[in-house]
C-alpha cells in the first residue's frame, strides 16, 4: 500500500511538471471538413515559420505546446484559406474558435494579451463600419451634387480617423504588457500616425519582458535610425552597388539639390510616381537638382530592377544592395514603407521628406525655379 500511495505521488508530480511547462490549444471549427489541416505558424527571425499541423475532427482540434519562454506571436491558417488567425501564446491554455464562411471573425482567447487584442479588433470594425457608411454617403451626396452634405460627411472621416489614432494611442499605452503594442506602435509610425519621438517615449514604457523581445529591439532601433533622419540633421552617408557593380556613395551624387530615393521594381506606388520625378528632374537637373534611388529589389531580381530603371526612365544615379528590406541603407534611413524619399541641400542636410506629386514640384520650384 505505500509503494502504491508513494508510486501515484510520482506520477501526480510529473504530471503537474508537465502540466506547468505546458498549455493547451483547442478549438472548435464550424463548417470545416473532417481531415482540414490547421498550419500553426511563429515568427522567427522576422519570418513566419511553420511549427506544426494540426487535424479537425468532427469540427473541433486540440494541441498542446511548450510555454514560451519570452513573449511571441503565432499564427493559425485553415486549409487553403488565404487569412490567418493572429494570436499569443502564454502561460494560459487557449480556446480558438474558426469559423469557415468568417475567418475574420475568427478569434483565439485565453491570457490578458489575446482578451486585449480581441477588444483592439472590435473596436477598429466598429470604426471602419462607420467610416464606409460615411463613404457610400459621400459617393451618393457627390453624385447628387450636395457640395455642402460631401464636405460635412469629409470632416466626419476625418474625425474618424482621429478617434482611431487616440485609441491606438491610448491601447498600446495602456497595454504595455502585450507584444501587440509592439506590432501597433511600429504600424502607426509606417503610417505617419506616431512620431517617432513619442513612440520612443511609449517604447519606453514597455514591461520589461516585452522590451526585451526582438520586434521591440527592433524597433528601438528604427525609431533611433528615424529621429537621426528627421528634418535638419544630416543625412547618414552610405556606399552601395549600382546596377554596372561599381560602388557608389552618397558624397558623389550630391548636388545644390539632391533626393534620396527609396524604392522598388516591385512597389506599385512607387512605379506610379515615378513619371513624376522625372518630370520634375528633366524640369530642374539642369539647375542643380540631383536624385539618388536606392531599390529594395531581392537578390535574384537585378535584372527586373534594371528593366524597371529603363522602363521608367529614371535617368539619374541608382545603388542596391538587393536585400529587400534588411537593406543596410533603409535600415540606416528608418525606412519602414515606401515609396520613401529626403530633400537634401548641397552639404547633405536634410530639409524636407516624402514629397510627392504636385508637392514635390512646389517644393523645388521654390528652391531652383528662379535660377
């Protein structure tokens, strides 16, 4: 009897050390075949991985896993759905519900950081639902020519927008325990939403265990890179290949005026603005006006970036590392979007940024119009 008694603590104890360095992930999936496979995927070395494959049955699945040792991120794909199903492993065992016919209403819950992102997603729909509503109105007022309800419906969006950017704000602020506010701040400095100086300031904030995450070191050092470039400091000197293989600095492009170009033979937005630029520099080349693009083309895609260059006729200096966005340049530069550019006088300072269209030609009519 006391072996017996001493035998089932053991197992109990072991069980409850599994239990403890474990968690559980299940879930129910209406609509999905019997023999559907669930792609389990984690962000490793800023790429997404596949770390496992789980299989519903009778609408349901079931795995279990490591607890993470830091704070990550996974995602779930279904079958041959395009989505994903974004959530964050933690101590605590995790239901998932998948629907078939709504995989963005899909949701993972368990643990404050997925019950935080939960609440974000609700709030951004509620948000985006009334900006369409706002949409269809304005297309309806301007098809009636009511000037008066499409200008006041515009202010409405702009109000919008607004209230989103406080709550963003607000959320990441408030949830500085979740490594989503990581992926929030760096998503509302792409879009111009957050300086880079105050995102430092919530960085700052941070708890320390999410601090210490590769997408927060990451970001550290872009908003670092991003303050370096803001307007008035002197843009970061740089050497890279052009399109012949020979090596290029910046030094050597400068003129009273020159335009560091971020770029790629991929980038749709940038290919449209193009025609513009070289309006603008076969208008004012003459007078002083230089232009540097450095592309975020791959590394098997020289050729395509060289096509792109003809194509567009963008007849100026061009350099690429071929890294696609750990570009060591872009990097240097904060780069985290593009078409991206920076207006430099004859001794390398940075005097304006992301100058497009109809703004750029303004912008060096005033510096070389009159000469």
């Amino acid at each position: 009897m006391t072996r017996f008694i001493a035998f089932l603590s053991i197992v109990l104890l072991m069980g409850c050390a599994e239990e403890s360095n474990t968690y559980t992930l299940e879930g129910t999936a209406p609509g999905f075949k019997d023999g559907t496979t669930i792609f389990v995927y984690e962000l490793q070395n800023k790429q997404t991985k596949v770390v496992d494959t789980i299989t519903i049955e009778n609408e349901k699945f079931s795995a279990k896993y490591p607890k993470p040792v830091t704070s990550t991120l996974r995602f779930l794909k279904a079958g041959n759905l395009n989505q994903n199903i974004l959530y964050f492993p933690g101590k605590e065992n995790l239901q998932a519900t998948l629907y078939k016919d709504s995989i963005t209403a899909s949701f993972v819950s368990g643990g404050s950081q997925n019950l935080a992102y939960r609440e974000y997603v609700t709030k951004v729909k509620d948000l985006n639902a009334k900006k369409i509503e706002i949409s269809n109105k304005f297309k309806q007022a301007r098809k009636e020519q009511d000037n008066l309800l499409a200008s006041q419906l515009q202010l409405e969006n702009v109000a919008l927008d607004n209230e989103q950017i406080a709550y963003q704000k607000e959320f990441v602020k408030k949830n500085n325990n979740s490594i989503f506010s990581v992926m929030l701040i760096s998503e509302m400095v792409n879009n111009k939403d957050l300086a880079a100086k105050e995102a430092t300031v919530i960085l700052e904030g941070l708890d320390p265990e999410i601090a210490e995450t590769v997408l927060a070191k990451d970001l550290k050092t872009a908003l670092q890179n991003l303050k370096q470039t803001d307007i008035g400091g002197q843009a970061p000197s740089f050497e890279a290949p052009t399109p012949e293989g020979t090596m290029l600095s910046l030094e050597e492009t400068l003129g009273k005026y020159t335009i560091v170009d971020f770029w790629a033979s991929w980038c749709k937005p940038c290919r449209m603005e193009n025609p513009n630029v070289v309006r603008v520099y076969e208008k004012y080349h003459d007078k002083g006006l230089n232009i540097v693009s450095v592309s975020l083309d791959r590394a098997n895609q020289k050729e395509r970036w060289i096509q792109a260059i003809e194509a567009d006729n963008m007849d100026w200096y061009h350099v690429s590392n071929l890294k696609f966005w750990q570009d060591p340049i872009a990097q240097l530069y904060g780069v985290r979007a593009i078409p991206e550019t920076f207006l430099l006088d004859e001794n390398g300072v940075i005097i304006d940024k992301n100058l497009r269209g109809a703004a750029l030609e303004r912008r060096i009519a005033e510096l070389l119009g009159g000469q």
